[in-house]
C-alpha cells in the first residue's frame, strides 16, 4: 500500500493505490507507438479533420489507439473496442 499527501482538512493520509509497473519492453513498445503515431499525425493519413492518439489503460494494461476528430474530439474509431476492454476487465475479475 502507497500513501499519498495528507488530507489537509482531516489530517489523515490518503490512500493511493500502487502504480503498475511497466517492463522495458512494454517502454520500448509504447516508445515505438509514440513515434509511429507521430509519424502518421504529421504525413496526415487520416486526412487533416481528424488524428491518431494513444492511451494506455491500466486496467488492462494494453495500449489504446484511437482516431479522433480534431475538432470535436469525439471519437472515431478505437481499437481495441471498449466493449472487449470491459469484457476482459469483467473476465479477470472472475
């Protein structure tokens, strides 16, 4: 268990929950992944209405990719699919 700042207002200490830890190999992959996303945002692949983006979901610990529109922000396309995020997420905690 982490402890985090203390509570300023009741003078206790927060509980955080520990972050995953990530192995190099994972780093090289999401180094690889930043570049790749980079490389295709600037050649504008998707057109210029709209970029690829990336996160990494903790839960999972899977990076996500998805293409967005640039103005709106909504959210074109994600892969994997949410629904396959919350089906493994609802599998593991089984």
């Amino acid at each position: 268990m982490e402890i985090g700042k203390v509570d300023q207002a009741f003078g206790i200490a927060a509980v955080l929950p520990a972050a995953p830890t990530v192995s190099p190999e994972q780093r090289a992959e999401q180094q690889r992944m930043i570049q790749a996303v980079k490389a295709i945002n600037s050649a504008e692949l998707f057109g210029n209405a709209s970029e690829l983006t990336f996160t990494f979901d903790r839960n999972s610990r899977k990076m996500i990719l998805r293409l967005v529109d640039r103005e709106t922000k909504e959210v074109i396309r994600q892969i994997p699919p949410e629904y396959l995020l919350r089906l493994a997420e609802d599998l593991s905690d089984r």
